[in-house]
C-alpha cells in the first residue's frame, strides 16, 4: 500500500478536494505501460555517493530559533511555536515552544503545497500517489511550478549524497516506468532539473508527504514514539487543512513531536525497523 511509505494522516483526501487540485490531478496519466528507464537517464546516476549520517531523535535541549525557509505561508501559527535549528535531528531543524502549550491548544495550520490523488485517482492510476503528486505540480504555470519547487528542495533529502547508493539505486528502478513518462513528457530542465532531481524529489516526497498532501511546515515535525502533538486533516472554510494540535502540556523550551508511525502501537523492534527503513534515521525511543 503507498500509504505506508507516509507519516500517519488522520482522513483520506476523497472528498477534501478543491475544484484547482481537482482538474490539476485529473491531468496525470492513467494507465500506462511499464518499461524502464530509458539510456539517456542512466547516464546521470552517480557512481560514487558519500553515506549519509545517521541521525537520531534523541532529545535535545540544543536548539536555535530561526526563520522559517519557506514561502508556503502557513493560515495559523502559535506564536509559541518557534522554528528552529535542532542537533540530532534530520535536517538539523524542527519546531520547539518557547512559553509552552496546554494540552488541547491548537500549534499550526497549514494548507498543502500539493495534494495527493484521493482513493479514486490512485485506483485510476499505473503511477503510485508520489509518482502522480509530482506529475501534477508540472501540470501548473511556469513561475508557480518554480516556486513551489523552491519549497520541495527544502525538504530532507536536498542533496543526493544524503541518500545512499543502495536506496537510490532501488528508488530509481522502482519509479522507472515514472521517469521514462515524465521524461517523455515534461522538459524539467526547463525547471532547472536534472534527471537525478526528480529521483531525490521523489524521495522527499516519500518522506516528508501525509496521505492527503504535501505540508512543508508540518514536515518539519520530528519523530516520538511518544509524542506530545498529533496531526490531522480536516475541511476549514472549504479547504483542506492539517492541524497540529497539543496532546499533552508542553513545558517552554520542549520540542513539538508527532508520531510518524501508524498504527501507533507497535513493538518496539517494529517500530525501530520501519523507522529505519522509510525515514533513515535509528529511533531512540523505548
């Protein structure tokens, strides 16, 4: 199931979808035939990458309130909540509070930079919902595509040597039928892309996207298998929102951490192996 490959996102997009995302992801390809990546790609991979650090959630009173590097505005933001640069982290960056939060307090709302395909469009589809996620943002104008990918390269990983060999390698066999269509189809250098950009975009998206979207603010949330926030979905004035909410008292100088995991219970073994294997990180937590 592609969902497993997301952090946990509380509704399905059926029915959260504007009329814009409605007509831009109707614009994806359906079914087509799976063949692999064509030679002028291969030429691209790297034949040598450097590891990537493995990073822990450890916790971490180190910590340093910076500006957000995003352009996507979010519609609510405590102004508890803080951005900030954080050691041990991946990306070295997360959300911290500085005057705490009570439990119920509501931390951030943000609207999706780009929406996944709802149940229908994924059914109606050969590509997986990363897969039709990105075709449709090079299905907008020019200059919103531009800007919407200077937010995406944003995201963990921004450089390929932050992904290893071994996983690019099987990312690039896994969305071959992919790449031979965007190839085909969208010019990305156009965009300022390279072959090996949209393996790596891609990647992030299979890190960073909820089941309904593409939250960048969110997206920044660290892991806990304890967490004191959680995230959902929800419709706010007709459009489709994620809510980060507190769930538990939060002490000034805490970090906000949500659970990427879902189900949320699992065994610790479980938990550790799925971590590790769709985030690149080894979780700390008992």
């Amino acid at each position: 199931m592609w969902n497993s490959y997301f952090c946990s996102d509380s509704d399905s997009n059926d029915d959260l979808v504007d009329q814009t995302n409605l007509r831009i992801l109707s614009t994806c390809p359906k079914k087509v035939e799976k063949s692999e990546l064509p030679p002028s790609w291969e030429s691209f991979i790297p034949k040598r990458q450097i590891e990537p650090t493995i990073f822990t959630n450890e916790a971490t009173s180190s910590f340093e309130i910076i500006d957000s590097p995003f352009f996507h505005k979010v519609k609510y933001q405590s102004p508890h909540l803080k951005f900030a640069r954080v050691k041990n982290r991946i990306g070295q960056r997360g959300f911290v509070l500085k005057g705490g939060a009570s439990e119920g307090d509501v931390l951030l709302v943000e609207e999706p930079l780009l929406m996944m395909p709802n149940e229908k469009q994924r059914e109606d589809s050969t590509f997986e919902a990363v897969e039709v996620c990105l075709f449709s943002l090079f299905q907008r104008q020019k200059e919103e595509v531009i800007l919407k990918l200077k937010d995406l390269n944003k995201l963990h990983p921004q450089r390929l040597q932050d992904i290893s060999m071994e996983r690019f390698e099987k990312l690039t066999k896994r969305h071959s039928t992919f790449l031979r269509y965007l190839h085909e189809h969208i010019k990305v250098e156009e965009f300022g892309l390279e072959s090996n950009d949209i393996v790596r975009l891609l990647f992030a998206l299979h890190q960073n996207g909820f089941e309904t979207g593409v939250y960048v603010n969110h997206a920044m949330l660290n892991h806990s298998c304890l967490p004191n926030c959680m995230k959902f979905s929800h419709l706010e004035d007709g459009r489709l929102v994620s809510t980060l909410q507190a769930v538990t008292s939060i002490s000034e100088g805490s970090e906000a951490v949500v659970n990427y995991l879902y189900p949320f219970e699992q065994s610790r073994s479980s938990r550790k192996s799925r971590i590790t294997f769709q985030f690149d990180f080894e979780c700390s937590c008992e």
